[in-house]
C-alpha cells in the first residue's frame, strides 16, 4: 500500500506580541511587551559591548565581568544576593556574548518590585571583591584545563583562532585563555563595567504581565538616575581571509575525529540574512541537510553533522563539522568539502528550498511559548536595531526568500578556497589519509 505525504500548508499566522517604546530621560531605551496570560515578568538589561572588546591579553575580560555582577553589589555579599533572589522565587541569569552584556531577571509578578531592587543592584552597583574574583579565577583556570581535553571545545578554538589569528577579539575563547584570566585584575574589570555600562545605547527588555504604564514607572524608578560616561566603540581591522589549510591538533589514541571546517562570513546586518538562513538549512541546518544526511544517513559516519552561521554586528564566522571515525576521517573531510563547493556552485533545487522555508516558518511560533523567549527575541530586535515588526514581519520574509537569492548567497558567501579545515584526532592515523586527498598544506596545532 503506497502512502502519500500530506502536503505541507503555509505557516501558520502568528501575532507577536505589540512592542511599546518609552526613552527615559538618560537615555535609556525600554521596549515592552505585555502578556497577561501567565503571572510572570521577564526584565532584560542589554548593554552595548562584549566579548568584541576583549582584544590581546584581556581575553575573557567580558564574561568575568558578567560573572561577577551578582557577586557582591551594593554592599550585599554574592550569598545574600543569591539567598535573596531564591527566596523571592526569581532567577537571575548575567551572561556576555561577542556584542553585549546582558542581565536577564525572571520573577513573580506579585515578587517583580523586590526582584527588580535586586536586578538593579547587581546592574548599577556591583562591588567585584577582590575574594570572589580570586575564587572565579580558580573556577575557570579549572575549567580552561579541563577543555583542553575535550577535543570538540579544541576545535572550535582552532578554528577561531586560524581564521582570526591571536590579536583580533573574535580568535581568542569567549571565555579567555589560562594566561588571560590569570593576569585579570579586580581594576581590569572595573575599568571594562566603566566602559560599557551605561544608559546611552543600552535598552530595557520587559515582557510578561505587566502593562506599559507599570513598566515604564518601575524603570524611572529603578534606573532614572543612572548616569554615565560609557563609550562601548570597537575599532578594529578585520582579518585578511587565508588559503585554504588544514589545521591537525594530536589526540593520541582518539576512537573519533573531531572536523570543524569555516571562514569569515558577514554581519548580522547583511541584506542576505534571510536568504543565508534559507541556504544554511538546506547545507547543514536541519536534520535532512545534504551534510547530515550524507554523513550519517549515507555512509554512517556521524551521529550528526551541521554548519551554521554566527551572524555578530562586527562580522561573524561560518562553520561547520562532525564527530566521525577515526579511521573514516579523511574522507568525512572530502565529503564536507564538497558539499560546500557543491551547493556554492550548482546551487538549491526548488524542492530543497520550498522545504527549507518551510522548516523555519513552521518552527518559528515556538519563540513566544514563554515571556522569557520574547524577551530574549527582543533584546536581539533591540542590539541589532532591528524594526519594531520585526517579529510578525519575519515567517514572510523566509516565504519571500527566493530561489536566485539562495543561489546568489551561496556564491557571494561560502568561500570554499578559504576553509580553515580543523581535525582534532589521532594524528598517526590520519595524517595518510588527510595527505592523500592533496587538498590543503597541513599544519600541526596544539590544543589551546
């Protein structure tokens, strides 16, 4: 008995939340989004500067200083911080990434102005102590010599740094090096709060239940007074692309490979972004991209394969990869290079691309299932000066993403003559193979 697939209908029309803007007179940015359905309130502090600023030796500057916020702020110890804000029921989330530092506070409707007193605190008038950074310290120095045995975390190093090299902030770990973090003093990161935190070019996420009136008399509260000289500019040059060459870390003894292939790719704000995303399922993006399913699918190398896009206001990187057999290693590399020269030459066929729209419009309601993922969805329309009808505007502009814009994409941005090829594995074993293919110079790593 033969089945029939049912046809796939368009997506489903979803209605995001209406976005409210209100400028405090410092200049602080709120955006709002009311929810009334459940009794909780997601607050999102986005300040402009992150990890982007952590060149030479302040590596990991950005995520120390995220870190320290809540432990020990306005003359409150990182325990009764921490007691506090578990009594109210609320959690408190202070991370960075390459363009910002972000604090993100969940709580209680009825518990929010007592979590927001807290959130405030740790925002405006942390006191980095001298004993807990020592403490982080010894945490993450921990942390840097425990990955340098994990050889996926080595890949994804050595390939940041090969197509970056040491002196731009995008080839250094987000996290810093074992050199970095052990020369970072208490004065470092005070000067980096000094540089970064303030109310010019920050914006205030809010959403949940709470209506706008509330919220904008909370943040006047909270955060009117809030002054500050901060100049988040990043200057840099970015790096000249280098020929393609593989990049071989030893793992003796390894049972698998660990393959990471990329280049430079463009910014978040590149007029290709929808039609990259459209390109970048079909490649390796989903379950049934032509990487995953001729890796896994096909020759059974993989329990998975992917490429993605990092897309950061300042550049961003393409990459992609697998965990395969030693002993296949090779020609798991050949294959993932092919399949970028492929797609980037002969292009998408129209079924892979009516699929591929189909797969991120469908999927793209799930993001408004919590107050939480609004916000975050909204810090991100706010970082990246993004329209207010970003959110309702985005399932049509994937269904408009044509089949000569994929195409155009794919040569304009894949750059298969300047792969960085990355293989952390048994390099007695794999060196012949990877030899034979002829397809780049090797260099020997170590893993950083």
């Amino acid at each position: 008995m033969t089945r029939t697939a049912p046809a796939i209908g368009s997506a489903p029309r979803i209605t995001p939340p209406q976005v409210l803007r209100h400028q405090l007179s410092n200049g602080l940015e709120l955006l709002v989004a009311t929810r009334r359905h459940m009794p909780v309130v997601d607050w999102e502090l986005v300040i402009r500067g992150g990890a982007v600023l952590d060149q030479g030796a302040l590596a990991g500057t950005a995520s120390m200083v995220a870190e320290m916020l809540d432990e020990g702020a306005a003359g409150r110890s990182a325990l009764e911080i921490s007691s506090a804000i578990e009594q109210l029921g609320a959690e408190l989330d202070l991370r960075t990434n390459w363009d910002a530092t972000l604090l993100h506070l969940h709580s209680l409707t009825t518990r929010m102005p007592a979590a927001l007193d807290l959130f405030a605190a740790v925002a405006l008038q942390p006191d980095f102590p001298d004993d807990e950074l020592e403490r982080k310290r010894t945490e993450r120095l921990n942390s840097l010599a425990q990955e340098r045995d994990e050889p996926r975390l080595v890949a994804h190093k050595t390939l940041a740094l090969a197509l970056f090299g040491e002196t731009h902030p995008y080839g250094q770990p987000i996290g810093g090096t074992e050199a970095s973090i052990a020369a970072l003093s208490r004065g470092d990161l005070l000067a980096r709060y000094r540089r970064i935190a303030g109310p010019q070019g920050a914006h205030l996420v809010v959403a949940g239940a709470i209506e706008f009136e509330e919220a904008v008399a909370q943040a006047e509260r909270l955060f009117g007074d809030w002054r500050s000289d901060a100049n988040a500019t990043v200057e840099f040059s970015g790096p000249h692309a280098k020929e393609r060459t593989i990049y071989l870390v030893d793992k003796p003894g390894a049972a698998q490979s660990e393959i990471r292939v990329g280049h430079q790719a463009p910014p978040r704000s590149t007029p290709d972004y929808f039609a990259l995303l459209v390109l970048n399922t079909i490649l390796g993006g989903s379950f049934k991209s032509r990487l995953n399913m001729t890796l896994r699918e096909e020759k059974g190398y993989t329990y998975g394969a992917g490429t993605g896009f990092a897309f950061r206001r300042h550049g961003g990187m393409f990459s992609g990869g697998a965990a395969v057999f030693t002993d296949v290693t090779a020609d798991a590399v050949r294959l993932t290079f092919e399949e970028i020269a492929t797609i980037r030459d002969e292009g998408v066929t129209a079924d892979e691309l009516e699929r591929a729209r189909n797969y991120i419009a469908l999927g793209f309601a799930r993001n408004f299932e919590a107050a939480a993922d609004i916000a975050a969805y909204l810090a991100d329309v706010a970082l990246h000066d993004l329209p207010d009808d970003y959110l309702a505007r985005y399932p049509d502009e994937i269904e408009a993403v044509t089949l000569e814009q994929v195409n155009a994409a794919a040569q304009n941005h894949l750059d298969p003559e300047h792969l960085a090829i990355v293989v952390v594995g048994d390099r007695e074993r794999i060196t012949p193979g990877l030899q034979d293919l002829d397809l780049a110079p090797i260099q020997y790593r170590d893993a950083r």
